[in-house]
C-alpha cells in the first residue's frame, strides 16, 4: 500500500517526454514531485501516438542528462537502438512505457494515472494549490510549483494564462500505424536498389537485423525515388490524391519486421467544430487501409503484412503556445543569439509541415538556444510549462517541438525549481 500525500514541492500536469524529464530531474535532485497524467501510461505522443525515433540533433549535452540516462536504461530494456548515423534515439513504443515507469520510480517520483487537474486556486500572481480529478474523487494537492506539460496547455487553459495569438495555418497532424511480418531483408535490398539518395533512404545491417528508413511527398523539393509506385497507385485507385501528400517509414527497435509509418496526415479541419475533427480522424483510418495495400502491392518485402497497430491517439506538432517572460522568435533561431541562461541547445531545422504542395518547410539552421525564461508563465510566479507549448513563435516552434529538445526543456525547468527552492 502506498501512502498518499497531498503536498509536494513540484507538480508536473502531463507525462509526455518533457514532462517526464521534469519529473525525473526534480526528484533526481531530491525534490518530492508528482506527475499527473490523464491517460493510464506515460510517454505521451511517443508512446500514444507512435512517434519514433527521436530527431537527431546536435545538443551540445545541453541538459540531457535525462535522455543519455533514458538511453541507458531503454538498453537494459532491449527497447533501443542506435542508427548507423549515431542516432541513439530509435526507441521501441510499447516497451519504453515499462522504461519510463522504471526510471520513475527509481528516483521516488510519484505518478497519479487518470486525473486531471481542476479547480485551480490562485492568489493574484500565486498558485496556492489545485485538484486532481477523475470519475470518482477529487483532491487537493498543495505544491510550491507547477508544470504545465500537457502538449496541448489545457493545464495554463484553466488558469487563463494568456496565448500566442499569431494564428497562421497549423501543421497538419498524423495518425501513426505499424505493420508486421515484413521482410526487411527484401525492403532494404529493393531500396538500396531504387533509391540512392543517403538524405531520403538509408538502410543499416548484418546477419542478425536490418534496419531502415525512406520517405516520399508530394513536394517538389527533390527527385522522390518513390514517385513512380506512388503515381501508379493513384492511377489504378489504390491511393487518393491527399494519401500522396506524405509517407516516411522506420524499423523498430526490438520489434522485428516491424514498420512504423509517420503517415497519414489528418486533412485540414474545424478545430471548433468535434464532428468535422472525428471525421477527419476516420477518413485517416481509411488511408491507413489505402496505405498499407500500396505498400503489399509495390514495396516488395510486404506481400505476407498486416496492420498490427494504429496510434490511439493523434500526434500533433503543435497546438496553443503560452506568453511566457521572454517571447522568443524564429529571429532569436536564425541569428543564434545567446542568453545567459539557456534551457536547451539544438541544431534541429525550421520544420514546417503543410497539406497544401510545395508549402512545407525544412530550412536548415546552425546550433541556437533557448532560454530558460521562455519557459516561464508571463502570468504566475510558480507556473513553468515544457514541451511544444513554449513561449515561442509558430516558426520557432517547428524547429522546438521536437522531442530532444523537449526533453531538454523538462530537465532545464526542473533545475531552475531546485535553483529556485534551494
């Protein structure tokens, strides 16, 4: 029986990677800390919604303690692999919910499943405590700060923090799948034969595994080594136009014959209106179904797969952005200003995806950083928040968002609380 405590020194709302870097680095330096988390598993869209592997960026080991312990413990695991490129962030989605639960619980962080957090009480510019809610209780939970990890703010939704309101065109989000009993041997020889182009096919190898990745869009940006399969299954009604829009897949560690598909974009949709957003999710299915028979008729090494899981949840690359003390640009990226306390380091580029042809955005950029007070809420003294809700801009975010850097931003704010306490 585990006793139950209703006062810490950090409350982390939200276990996707950043907030569970957080949580971990607070109680790593010896601070009673709670995760919250809505869900009945951690990982947030890594594990929920299938999104592997971890982009490879130069972060100068800029507050990556937690991800270089994370890749130690997912060893132990069997649940990692590093990539021929030294990309040590090909983790496996199911088992990495076993790892993160472990590397919790090893530094004594408490984790609370299913509840959300209400009926926050705040004084002025204070948060004096809140609750935590599901269908059958609600307690009040008293902590000297509070951390808005949730991925979408509603955390800073209900404390009515001001926004970012430089409303452009949102990315599109994915609903990722995996496929099973692929020949991997028979993809990667069929890919190292069609495509020679090493920044959009790789493949990596011995006797005992092979792992690979290749991509297609609908852009112009490059000659596609993918492009005729594609066009031939539109012709002969196997795909629809938008099914051409985006397609990357990834082996899996520890998952053998195994494809993990970062693919298919969700149509653009009405985020006011719940109907139009279901159906947009439903219509997603049925391109998953369009996907995988193209891949059984024109990627050899498919003939004898099947569908063996689709992402419960949808992964979106960006939602509400939270006014923190600094506002923090695409200008503060392409000119690598410095700050004296930054949060994170990364190369990683200006990363735009769009629905629309030839409107997606990889622009390259050299190593910038962040600082730590654009992570800190413009509205409360005790209130951070972590991950792609940042206090940024819409460019910014596109080159932020990603999980590195997520992760760097949990761990540089739960250093900044223990600063701040001790």
């Amino acid at each position: 029986m585990y006793n139950f405590d209703t006062k810490y020194d950090v409350l982390v709302c939200g276990a996707g990677v950043a907030g569970i870097s957080c949580a971990y680095t607070s109680s790593k330096l010896g601070l009673k800390t709670l995760l919250v988390e809505k869900e009945s598993y951690l990982g947030g869209d890594m594990t929920g919604a299938l999104v592997i592997p971890v982009m490879k960026s130069n972060t100068n080991n800029l507050n990556t303690e937690f991800y270089n312990d994370l890749v130690l413990y997912s060893k132990k695991f069997c649940s990692q692999f590093t990539y021929s490129d030294g990309n040590d962030g090909w983790f496996n989605p199911v088992l990495i919910k076993c790892v993160f639960e472990h590397m919790l619980k090893t530094v004594s962080c408490d984790i609370i499943y299913e509840c959300e957090i209400k009926n926050p009480n705040v004084n002025d510019n204070i948060i004096n405590f809140i609750e935590i809610s599901n269908n059958t209780l609600s307690i009040p939970i008293v902590s000297k700060y509070y951390v808005d990890a949730t991925g979408n703010a509603s955390f800073s939704n209900i404390l009515n923090c001001e926004f970012w309101d430089d409303i452009q065109k949102k990315q599109p989000a994915s609903l990722r799948f995996i496929v099973s009993n692929v020949d991997l041997y028979k993809l990667a020889d069929f890919l190292e034969q069609v495509d020679k182009d090493k920044n959009v096919t790789t493949t990596y190898r011995n006797e005992h595994f092979v792992h690979l990745s290749t991509a297609y869009t609908w852009d112009k940006t490059k000659k596609w080594a993918l492009e005729p399969y594609f066009k031939k299954a539109l012709e002969n009604n196997i795909l629809k136009e938008q099914d051409l829009s985006y397609f990357q897949i990834f082996t899996i560690s520890n998952m053998p014959n195994s494809v993990a598909f970062n693919c298919p974009r969700l149509r653009d949709y009405d985020e006011n209106n719940p109907l139009d957003y279901s159906n947009a999710i439903i219509e997603s299915r049925d391109a998953i179904l369009r996907l995988h028979k193209f891949c059984v008729n024109y990627l050899p090494g498919f003939e004898n797969s099947s569908i063996s899981s689709i992402a419960p949840i949808v992964g979106k690359r960006e939602t509400k952005r939270v006014k923190c003390q600094y506002d923090y640009t695409i200008n503060d990226i392409l000119e690598q200003k410095n700050f004296q306390n930054p949060a994170l380091c990364s190369d990683y580029p200006i990363d735009i995806h769009s629905n629309t042809k030839d409107e997606s955005i990889l622009h390259k950029v050299c190593n910038y950083t962040l600082p730590i007070e654009s992570l800190k809420s413009k509205n409360y003294d005790n209130l951070y928040v972590a991950g792609k809700i940042l206090g940024c801009d819409f460019k910014a975010q596109a080159a932020l968002r990603v999980q590195s850097s997520c992760m760097s931003m949990g761990e540089a704010v739960a250093r900044d609380i223990h600063k701040n306490i001790n």
